[in-house]
C-alpha cells in the first residue's frame, strides 16, 4: 500500500524586530516565520516544497512576506545553516539513492551468480 502524505509546516525562526503594525496601529514585535509544504511518501521520504517566509506581528500575526533568496542568504551567513530541516530538503533524493544502491547490489549478485567458476 502507497501512503502519500501532506501538509504545512510553520515555523517561528525567531528573528524579532520591533516595527510599526498597520493593522495594530502602534510598534509591536515582529518575528520571521517559515512556511512550507511537506509531502511525505510511504512515511520515508520527504519532500519541502513551496516555501514561504513571512515578517507577522506577534500580536494580531499580519505581515508583508519576504523574498526567499533574501532570507536564506541572510541565514547561511549569519547562522551558516539553512532554516529548513535536512531531511526535508534532500530526504527524499537520498532514499532514492539508496534504494538505487540497493537495486544494483542485487543485480550485481545475481550477476556474479552466474560467472563460471575458474
């Protein structure tokens, strides 16, 4: 049985400015938040897709989003890290891999199976 999940994820990155909130009408803590989709596939794999980040007001949570390239440029330099987990962004290439790996172990076994014995 093929079980294909998938949901949001939001995460607070924690990144707090004080600034003005149109919709509070007075300067309020606002925090970066991240947004993605994660699908997951026979509960192996993972895949991060149609990632969003947001600057929201800690109080009513409205905000402006925030371009991506921006953001992740200012993490890797100031965290050396990216703010979407590994196994969410590479988790399903890398089960492919092995799974790959593995089909060819089996092949080549088989294969030196049938070698005549010298």
């Amino acid at each position: 049985m093929i079980f294909l999940q998938s949901h949001n994820e939001l995460r607070n990155l924690g990144q707090k400015q004080v600034k003005f909130c149109p919709f509070c009408k007075q300067n309020q803590n606002h925090s970066i938040w991240l947004q993605y989709r994660l699908t997951t596939f026979n509960l192996i794999m993972n895949f991060a897709s149609d990632v969003k980040y947001h600057l929201a007001c800690s109080n009513c949570r409205n905000g402006v989003r925030l371009k991506n390239q921006e953001i992740e440029k200012y993490f890797k330099e100031k965290f050396k890290t990216h703010p979407v987990p590994f196994s969410h962004r590479y988790g399903g290439i890398i089960v492919l891999i092995v799974l790959s790996l593995l089909v060819v172990a089996i092949f080549a076994n088989k294969a030196y199976k049938f070698l005549p014995d010298w």
